[in-house]
C-alpha cells in the first residue's frame, strides 16, 4: 500500500484500517496456516463420500454430475470460501458491542460499517494470499477430476458473482452481528443462522440435487445467492437469462440487507449503553 | 467450620487403587453440579445451544435424505444403516462434548491468559482438573437425539440386536468418546507453543466430520492414516457395525488397544508440554 493513496482524504483512512487488518491477521500466522491446512480435511471427506456416492465410477451421472463434475464444485467452493466468507467478522462486531468497544467510533468521523468491511477485505486477502498455495497445490493434485470452464467470458461473469456473493455475505453477517444491541449472547443465532445459510445455500450440497418444487423456492431467498449462484455461474449451470436473474436478485439482497444493517445501526445505537466506558 | 457430615470411614479403610478413583469422581460429581446450576442461569441461552446442536446435526441427515433420493447404498451401506452412523457419531460426540469438549476448547485460551494456574495449583491431577471441569449439560439433550436416530434407524431394517451387541456397542461408544479425546488432547496441547490457537479448536472440528462418513468409502493411505495414527474412522463405524453387522472379530481387540495407547501417549504430550508453560499473566 503506498503513502499516498494512504493519504487520500476518504479512502486513506479506510486503506490504513485495511492495513492494520493485514498486520493483525499476521501477528498470528500460526493460527491462520492451522486453519488453512486442516481447511482441507472437509474437501477430502467430500472427495471420498461423492466418490462412494458415485459408486467410484467416474463415468456415472446422477442428476446431470460426474464426479468430475461434483468434485469441481467442492474445489471451487473452497475458494470461494477463502475468497469471500467471513471467518470471525461477525463475532468480532458483537464482542465490540457487548464490551462497548464502539464508543470510539461514535466520537470519531468513521464509519463503523466501511470500517468493518476494509477489515474484513483485508482478511480475505491475507487469507487467500496465505491458502493460495497450498490450493493450487490440491486443485494440481486433483486435475484429472477438473471440470472448470474454459471460454473467459464464464470467468468474466463469475467475477462479479463472486465480489456480490463476498459483499451479500459480509452484510449478513453484519446484520447477524448487530444482534448483539439486544442480545447479551449471540454466539447461537450466529450458529443457527449459519448452518442454514450452509444448507440452503448450497455448502453441503449442489442445490439442483433437491427436488425441483424446493429448489424454485430456494432460488428466492438470499442464502442462494451466497454460494450456489456464484458457483453456479462458473459451473455452466444456469442459462444466460437465469444468469441475469441471479444477478438482480443477488443485487436486490445485497441492498436490502445494506438497508437492514443501516436500520440495525440506528436502532441499536439509541439502545447501547457503552458498558465499560 | 465443621463438616456436619464426615466423609465415610469405610473409604479410608479402601484399598488406594479404588479410593483414587472414587475421589475423581466425586469431584466430577460436585464439579458436574456446579455446572448445572452454571447453565440454569442462562435458561434461554441453555436452550437455544441445544437448538444449534439439532441445526447442524439437521445438516447431516439432510444430506443423506437428498444422497439417498439419487442411489441406494453408498460405499455398501444402505439409508438406514448410514441414519445409524450419523446417529452413533452424533451419540458419541455429544457425550465426548458434555463431558471435555468446552475444557478442551478452553485450553488454549488459559494457557495464553495464564488461567491455567488456578488447575495446576489445586491437590488433584492437572490433566484431570484442566480437562473435566465444566461440563456441557445441553449435550445430554443432543446425545440422546443421536441415539433416538440409532433407534430408529434399527427399526427400519428390522434389526433385533441381542443384549451383548447392545453392551458392545455403549462399549465401543465409550471407546470412540476416549479417542475423541485423546485426539482433541493432543491437538489444543500445541497451544503451549502456538499463541492463539483457535485454529486448532476448527481443525478438531473438521477432523470430527471424518467419524460420519463409512470407513469404506475411504481409500489408501487417508483411510491408513485415518483409521491407525488417528483412528477417527473407527470411532463411529464401530459401534454402528456392532448393530447392523454383528461385529464380534480381532478388531475390538485393538480398537481398545489402540484406545489406550492414543490416551496414554496423549496424557504424556501434556505433561511433556506442561514443562513450557510460563504463567503468562503472573
């Protein structure tokens, strides 16, 4: 990051907020490659469960997947998940509520929502940058079973889906996080609000391996858009009007969740009692 | 002040061997007392724990209801058989979880705050005080939903199991929750060395999901890995098979075996790393 764009009158403050996030995150670098390397133990237990599913025949298609193809889907959601889930964003929001931590931003021109968001961007990077090699690594060790696009205009699209999808996500997280105005102890919404995020949101499985009637409902609600959309769109699964629908509904969430987490604020606010100080 | 009840004279009169034991667990007891009225004062808080255990174990049978839409047996096991291993997984984690897990969580960050005094200096074993001393009773509800799950899934196949594979598989249940331990022992023991190390609180996590999975789904040197150094395929597959199989070969032999030799070699890690301790607070 260099001096001058850290000087800039708006953005600096946020890029040095950014910059503080990298050092952070560094200072414990064994935490982080501990996360990292046992990160890969859920893609090994998808490999085998998909590879039993499919009766270890590579040729076999169950619902329009290979195994090739079920596999991409699971590398491809690693890196998603390093790209753009946050990992302690929405537990570190809450801890700062509940220990009046926020006290300070109520006095300082910053704003509490971009704050937390160049954090959270600036772990994504360290994360991805410090994951990148042991996943190229796997994606190396799992060529043969593959199956990612290879025209650029599918990754041209994905891009966008996967920078919504890191956006939809952080604002949900947030929002969940906000909570903690009210509730003392929020780690269990955060639990039950996440496990369904993962299923109805395609993390445990492809979405398109339910049945239809409640597959059409699912596409409605934002958890969609969070993973299944985005790994949708690099898969080749949706057309291109779907694509274009899955944009709108993925942009309409993000917004109303923006909305949410504004209201959130002000609400909260009128109710925190700065405890601590 | 004096004790309006002395401890029974028949106790002292004990041989050491049985005494020892009875003294662990009375100090269980109190220490599991302690907890109940901990959690009783957070009632909603209490609750609502258990209702995020029951999300993420929906997430599991979830995903075999949609596997089991698309074939019929997976690695040779059918849907109901498989309903029995998530059920026996869910059984043995949440009776591990009520019993060490939160202790064992909680290592890391005593040993960085320096909390960990407080169990090295009382009169008992430091392993014992600094790994069962909260209890997690919300996990009571959780295990006997695992079990309702073996239950059911028994009685979809049909299955009568006799009282002896009934004994073998809480035996071998008890026997997956010693692993369980022994394995999470061993991980948040590196937090003597590495500073913050939630990490290795997610890595237990991930290991865990291993135990849901049918040992023959796993090939080569993972499942060799998996099932000798750190036996977490065994740990829920075991006691499964006992009821859907009639497991009784050479294989209990050394699963107990090996049960054993991962507690005992855990118990020495612990101690070896006791040694770099440094009281950070003091």
């Amino acid at each position: 990051m260099t001096s001058s764009s850290l000087q800039h009158p708006f953005l600096g403050k946020y890029l040095r907020v950014m910059s503080i996030g990298f050092q952070n995150t560094l200072v414990y670098r064994w935490n982080f490659l501990i996360r990292a390397f046992f990160g890969f133990l859920p893609l090994t237990c998808s490999f085998f469960l998909w590879n039993a599913f499919f009766g270890g025949d590579p040729d076999a298609r169950i619902q329009g997947y290979a195994f090739s193809g079920m596999i991409s889907y699971f590398l491809a959601m690693m890196l998603l998940d390093s790209l753009a889930s946050p990992t302690e964003d929405d537990w570190q929001v809450a801890g700062e509520i509940r220990d009046g931590l926020i006290s300070q931003f109520l006095l300082k021109p910053i704003d509490y929502l971009a704050y937390r968001f160049s954090l959270f961007l600036a772990c994504r990077l360290v994360y991805t940058s410090t994951t990148i090699l042991p996943a190229l690594g796997m994606l190396f060790f799992l060529r043969q079973y593959l199956a990612f696009p290879e025209e650029p205009a599918v990754w041209l699209v994905t891009l966008p889906a996967v920078l919504l999808s890191a956006i939809l996500q952080f604002l949900a997280a947030y929002c969940i996080a906000l909570l903690a105005f009210w509730i003392l102890e929020i780690g269990a919404p955060i639990f039950i609000i996440y496990s369904i995020e993962l299923l109805a949101g395609g993390h445990v499985f492809p979405l398109d391996l339910l049945p239809g009637s409640l597959y059409r409902l699912l596409m409605w609600t934002p958890f969609a858009y969070e993973y299944w959309f985005p790994l949708g769109v690099f898969l080749g699964k949706f057309s291109q009007p779907e694509i274009w629908r899955g944009f709108i509904l993925q942009i309409t969430w993000i917004a109303i969740f923006y909305l949410l987490a504004r209201w959130l604020w002000s609400r909260g606010i009128k109710h925190y009692s700065a405890v601590g100080g | 002040m004096t004790h309006p009840h002395p401890e029974p004279q028949a106790d002292c009169r004990q041989p050491r061997l049985i005494r020892r034991p009875c003294r662990y667990l009375r100090l269980a007891w109190a220490l599991f007392r302690y907890s109940l009225a901990r959690e009783m004062m957070f009632k909603v808080n209490f609750l609502l724990w258990i209702v995020v255990e029951i999300a993420w174990f929906a997430l599991q049978w979830a995903l075999i209801e949609v596997l089991f839409h698309h074939v019929r047996e997976i690695a040779g096991w059918n849907k109901y058989e498989m309903i029995i291993l998530i059920g026996a997984s869910q059984f043995i984690q949440q009776t591990f979880q009520l019993l060490f897990m939160i202790n064992c969580i909680e290592l890391p960050e005593n040993v960085r705050t320096g909390k960990l005094d407080f169990c090295l200096l009382q009169p008992a074993n430091s392993q014992f005080l600094a790994t069962v001393r909260k209890f997690d009773i919300g996990s009571i509800a959780n295990a006997g939903l695992g079990l309702a799950f073996v239950f059911y899934g028994v009685w979809k196949l049909g299955l009568q199991p006799s009282l002896a594979q009934i004994l073998l598989f809480f035996f071998l249940s008890g026997n997956g929750v010693l692993i369980h331990y022994a394995v999470m022992l061993s991980i948040v023991t590196l937090s003597f060395w590495i500073v913050r190390a939630h990490g290795l609180v997610v890595g237990y996590y991930q290991l865990f999901q291993l135990t849901r999975i049918p040992r023959e789904a796993f090939k080569g040197i993972i499942r060799i890995i998996f099932t000798f150094a750190l036996p977490m395929l065994l740990v829920a597959c075991c006691p499964a098979e006992t009821l859907t199989r009639n497991l009784w070969n050479w294989n209990l032999l050394w699963i107990t075996g090996l049960t054993l030799i991962l507690l005992s070699l855990s118990a020495a890690w612990f101690r070896f790393a006791l040694r770099f301790y440094t009281s950070a607070s003091s």
